[in-house]
C-alpha cells in the first residue's frame, strides 16, 4: 500500500466497491464498522447519515457500506484509521484485502517449461516461494521438458503464507498458480515468465491461458 496516512478517497472505486461488498453484511459490516468508527468525535456519523446508509437497500445498485466508506472519506479518513477499525471488527477478510493490495508479485520461470517460483516483493525487501513444477500433458509422440534455475533463498522479515503448487495440466488448458505473503506495510506482486516482467499481472495469481 505504500503510504497509509493517504485519504480512504484516494482508492479506486473498484476497490472501494469490493470493500463495500465485504462489508454489505449482518455479522461484520457497515453498522459494526460505523460502531467502531464512532468511537472517535471527528469521525461519528449522524444518525441520519446511519438512516441513508440504511436506505441504500432500497436502490438496485444501492451499497450502505459503500455509502458509509463515501462519508468516511469526506472526513479525511485515513486508511490506517480504516485499517484499525477493520481490525477491531475482527473483518479478517476485508483487513487482508486491504493490505494485500501493497504486495507485488513476480513469477520466474526456467528456460523451458516446466518450474515456477514467486518473489513477493515489499519495498526494499522481498522473499521468494518454494518452486512449483508443473507437468504437461503433451499429445502422443510429443515429450514433455522442463529445467530450473534455482534461485537463492532470501532471509527479509516477509512471510509466505500461501505457496504455489506443483501441477498437472493439459496442453492448451488455463494454469493457474497463486503465492501469498504477509508484511506490514504489505508488500507487491509482479510476475514473470521466461525472466521477462508480465506487466499485467501484478495480483497474487497468475494465470495463463492456453498453456
């Protein structure tokens, strides 16, 4: 993410909109967040800013969480104020998603087909995943190759939680491979192939069609 202390305006709407989706909900939504947000004077809402949010059930398109996150915004709120009070609602989702979003990616791959590793990238630091070897189905007189180029092993305080997964897939069909990590600030996702950036691909998938 980068900077926290930046406006919660400064989000793209894709973003404030799948925030307000996780949080259009009984258990961990909108009203828990605006209890919590509450606590603090500069931040309170009105109980007719809390009524319109409610009403927003009303409009086919209508989110109460997106409008709530709208009002927070135009009280300069930040986005580690935001954090926290996704934190203390325990909306573990929503806190993930949050953070990942400052995570980069890059996925290496050899000179032939065959191994993948994942460098998350966080700031200056980075941590590398273990190596996924994926085997190709090829069709009958065909025969599969693969070769790796290891990479060192990275000692910088990021965590990788989710690790891809060696693979089968058949000739022509849609890979897909996936590498997490956890770091605060959180870190970014690039991904690579054959040594070359993929600068498309900078979630914490990779997929690649037609492989």
């Amino acid at each position: 993410m980068g900077d926290w202390s930046r406006n919660l305006a400064t989000l793209s709407e894709d973003v404030l909109g799948r925030l307000g989706e996780m949080l259009d909900n009984l258990t961990h939504g909108w009203r828990q967040l605006a209890k919590s947000v509450n606590e603090h004077p500069q931040m309170r809402c009105s109980e007719s800013e809390l009524t319109s949010c409610s009403v927003q059930v009303l409009s086919p398109t209508g989110s109460p969480a997106r409008y709530l996150l709208a009002r927070l915004a135009d009280r300069s709120c930040s986005l580690a104020f935001l954090l926290g009070c996704l934190k203390k609602m325990d909306h573990q989702h929503a806190v993930q998603y949050l953070t990942a979003m400052g995570l980069s990616y890059q996925w290496f791959r050899g000179k032939e087909q065959g191994h993948y590793i994942c460098r998350v990238n966080h700031g200056e630091k980075c941590a590398f995943s273990q190596w996924a070897h994926i085997r190709l189905s090829r069709s009958e007189n065909s025969s599969p190759g693969c070769s790796s180029t290891l990479f060192p092993g990275s000692k910088s305080g990021l965590c990788i939680t989710h690790q891809p997964w060696s693979q089968s897939v058949t000739e022509g069909d849609t890979l897909f491979l996936e590498c997490r990590a956890d770091a605060n600030p959180p870190a970014q996702y690039h991904w690579y192939h054959n040594m070359k950036a993929l600068p498309q691909q900078k979630s914490s998938v990779l997929r690649v069609r037609g492989f």
